[in-house]
C-alpha cells in the first residue's frame, strides 16, 4: 500500500465494476474543478495492474469530471492531465472477508456520507448484509470503523443483522424491512427497475401488493414508467377489492341442491342440450380458469 498523494494520469484510470453509485451532475462538478484549478479531495485507487492501470475505489465522479475537462481541453494545463490520488490496496484490510467484500467494503465506507437513490441503498444493504454474514461466520465480534487503527466501534455479536446494516447505511430499521419486504416480494423485473432507479421504494412496494405475474404484466404494459406503474397498480387493486369469493363449499351446497331437485331423467331438445353444453362450460371456466 502506497501512503500519501501521488499524481497519476486520469487515462490510466479506470473505472471499478463493482461501483453501482449514480453518476449525475458531471458537468456541475466539472465547473467546481475547473474554478477550484484541480481536485481537492484525492480519488482512492487500488495498485496498478500488470497493464499500468489504476482501479478506482472511490471518487468516480470526481474523476468522469476530471475527464470531461480533459476532453473539452479546459483541464488546468498545469495539471498535466493527472489528478491527485491515494493508492491502497483494498486486500490490506484487516478483516477476514473474501476478496470482493473486501473491495465492497472499501467502496461502503468512503461513500456513507453522500446523498443515495432508493436503488443504490437498497444495493447498500445487499452488500453490507453479505459482508455482516461473512464476519459473523469467521466468529468476528466487533467491526473496526478505521482498519488501520484498530478502532473497536461497530459491536456485531448479539447484534441483529438489521440494526448493524440500518446503522451503516443510515437509515432507520423499519426503512431496512421496507427494501426487505420489497425483496421478498418482488418480481426479478421490479427488483431490477428498482436497483436501476427507474422506479423509487413507494413505487416498487405499490408493485408488490400485486402477485408477481401482475407484477410482470404492470412493468410490461407501462413500460416502467412511474406514473403510468402507479395507475396500473390501483386500477387492478380496486378491481381485486370489488372481486367477491366464491368457497368450494359453497358452490358444493348450490350444485347439491341443483342435483336434488332434477328427476333421474328428462327429455330435452337438442338446442337445450346445447344449452345446457356452453352453461357447463361457462361454469367451468368461472370456477377452474379464473384466478
């Protein structure tokens, strides 16, 4: 692990795979840079691989609009096209979790304090349970918040899984069973909607109250877009509230009834026959197709 501010040219950077923050309003930061001559905040990134590229870990959008200067030739010229950089290696961490929590972790930590969409706390949550089971199945008992001090801070054992994510995701326990009650939910079409952030929680929950083929079908029909998501999903809740039901009892003792009352035989025509074919059918396809 490098220490310190070493200076590496934003070409040799590259974005990380594993980053699922938004990346919005590169060209405002770029006028922040551009009026501040540079970046102040140094962007955190892994060694250099075997091809002299560098990894980010955090600060992709400080470094997109590194290179949107860059692009339009208005990047201070002093600067060389490099950007100011501290490299560690995410492998360092004190911590017995796999490799990829590991950079999870990384990434998790340095981004606490930014402003999240629903779909990247929901994301947040994903990862932070993954890395929770992972020390909690390597008997770990405390979580330090600064590896490199030691610093016990974070309590695991005796702790529920719950209260240790909402805390490092900063939000509320009852907010972490919202995304959890929408996971369980949730067809893999509303979940994928709602980690892209094409639709928000309060939408994706609408969602869930309908069954996942419903679901499907509300996605499919609107095409995703919010509003239209929200009307589909009242639309077929009213019509679900107005719906009455119909027990197999109760139509046993209708049928039985029926049964009772009709002679052994009757002579009928053939168009009552045919009669008497489609109510057959009719009912069979009340009481067997429709669900």
């Amino acid at each position: 692990t490098e220490k310190g501010t070493v200076y590496i040219d934003m070409r040799q950077i590259k974005p990380n795979d594993r980053n699922m923050y938004e990346m919005s309003e590169i060209e405002k930061l770029a006028d922040m840079i551009k009026m501040s001559r540079g970046i102040l905040q140094n962007l955190i990134v892994k060694p250099a691989d075997e091809d002299g590229m560098y990894t980010l870990t955090t600060g992709e959008r400080r470094g997109r609009a590194a290179n949107y200067l860059r692009e339009r030739g208005e990047y201070p010229p002093e600067l060389n096209n490099t950007v100011p950089c501290t490299v560690v290696d995410p492998q360092t961490i004190d911590l017995p979790l796999s490799a990829e929590a590991k950079e999870d972790f990384a990434i998790l930590v340095t981004n606490q304090y930014r402003n999240k969409t629903d779909g990247e706390t929901y994301m947040e949550i994903m990862k932070w349970r993954k890395i929770f089971s992972e020390l909690r199945k390597q008997g770990v008992e405390f979580l330090a918040s600064d590896p490199e001090t030691g610093k016990q801070e974070v309590q695991i054992k005796g702790i529920k899984t719950r209260k240790l994510v909402a805390d490092q995701v900063g939000i509320s326990t009852g907010q972490v069973s919202r995304y959890e009650d929408v996971e369980r939910n949730g067809s893999d079409k509303v979940m994928e909607m709602l980690m892209r952030d094409n639709i928000d929680l309060s939408t994706a929950e609408k969602l869930t109250k309908l069954s996942r083929q419903d679901q499907e079908e509300v996605m499919t029909e609107t095409e995703g877009e919010k509003e239209a998501i929200v009307r589909a999903v009242n639309e077929r809740m009213e019509r679900r509230q107005n719906k009455l039901t119909l027990s197999r009892t109760y139509v046993e003792e209708e049928l039985g009834q029926l049964i009772q009352e009709m002679p052994n035989e009757i002579t009928i025509s053939p168009a009552a026959k045919r009669q008497y074919r489609r109510a057959v059918d009719q009912l069979k396809s009340l009481l067997c197709e429709v669900r």
